[in-house]
C-alpha cells in the first residue's frame, strides 16, 4: 500500500507527531502544576456529598 503513496505525502507522516509531542509535554506540565496547588478530598469529604 504505501508504494502508491507519493513520497510528498510520506514526508509529511512525523508532522503532526513532531508539533503534538513537545505540546503535550507543555500542557502536561502545567496540568500538574495546577493539580498540585489543590487540595485533596478526603473519603469523608466525597461521602458527605452524595447524602
């Protein structure tokens, strides 16, 4: 299947991983950074919601 393709196509296969990968990274990073400034529920807190 890919002996059809023409090689411009081929080439551009990496592309999105190339852009994605260091932007995932970035988002990751700042996701934990924000989880970890905020603070944890404890068991009794999530029980004392669902009644």
């Amino acid at each position: 299947m890919l002996e059809h393709l023409p090689m411009g196509k081929v080439a551009t296969v990496g592309l999105a991983p190339a852009i994605f990968a260091p932007l995932m990274n970035i988002t990751g990073s700042i996701l934990a950074n924000w989880w970890r400034g905020k603070p944890v529920k404890t068991d009794e807190q999530l029980t004392k919601g669902d009644s």
